[in-house]
C-alpha cells in the first residue's frame, strides 16, 4: 500500500512516461495482463491509455488490472491511468 508520499512521488514521475498499452473494445484479455506484468517488472512505473472506442470505466479497468498483476493503482487522469510495482529482480525507483 503506497503512502501520500510516496503516491505524490510516483504522480511526478508518470508525468514524463508515455502511454506503452492501449486497452479497446477487446477490453482485459489474458495477453494484455502478460504484457502488462513483463512491462511492470522491466520498468516499474507505466501508462495505459483506454480509447475511446472502450465501454468501460478508466478506473474499472485500472482497478481491474492492478489486482490481476499485483501492482498499485497510482492515479487515473481522463482515459489514462498508472501502475506501480516494485520489481524484483531490477529495482530502479526508490520510493520516499
């Protein structure tokens, strides 16, 4: 569970990333959590937008793959939202 802090810390850092998924009208599939769960140990922090064409909720989803992951919903911002995980093999961000 991510503090105040720590939260706030990982919104600046998100800032600066780009969006590496795209979630459609396919909605969360088995695929998508994979390369989610890869990207998340590589990285740590990342982005993933949901189009338009989508009918589901931005924070449904964000909440959905956070929990088939494993990882901290850290913000949701339109139709964009961010994921934490601290890696375990290639720890790259400390937290406060």
């Amino acid at each position: 569970m991510l503090t105040g802090k720590q939260r706030s810390y990982l919104k600046g850092i998100a800032n600066g990333i780009d969006p590496i998924f795209q979630i459609g009208k396919n909605g969360v599939n088995d695929n998508l959590i994979k390369q989610v769960d890869d990207a998340l140990e590589a990285r740590e922090i990342i982005k993933i937008n949901v189009l338009n064409n989508s009918l589901l909720n931005t924070k449904e989803v964000a909440n959905q793959v956070a929990e088939l992951t494993n990882a901290e919903f850290v913000q949701s911002i339109g139709n964009k939202f961010v994921l934490y995980r601290e890696s375990k093999d290639k720890k790259r961000i400390e937290l406060p």
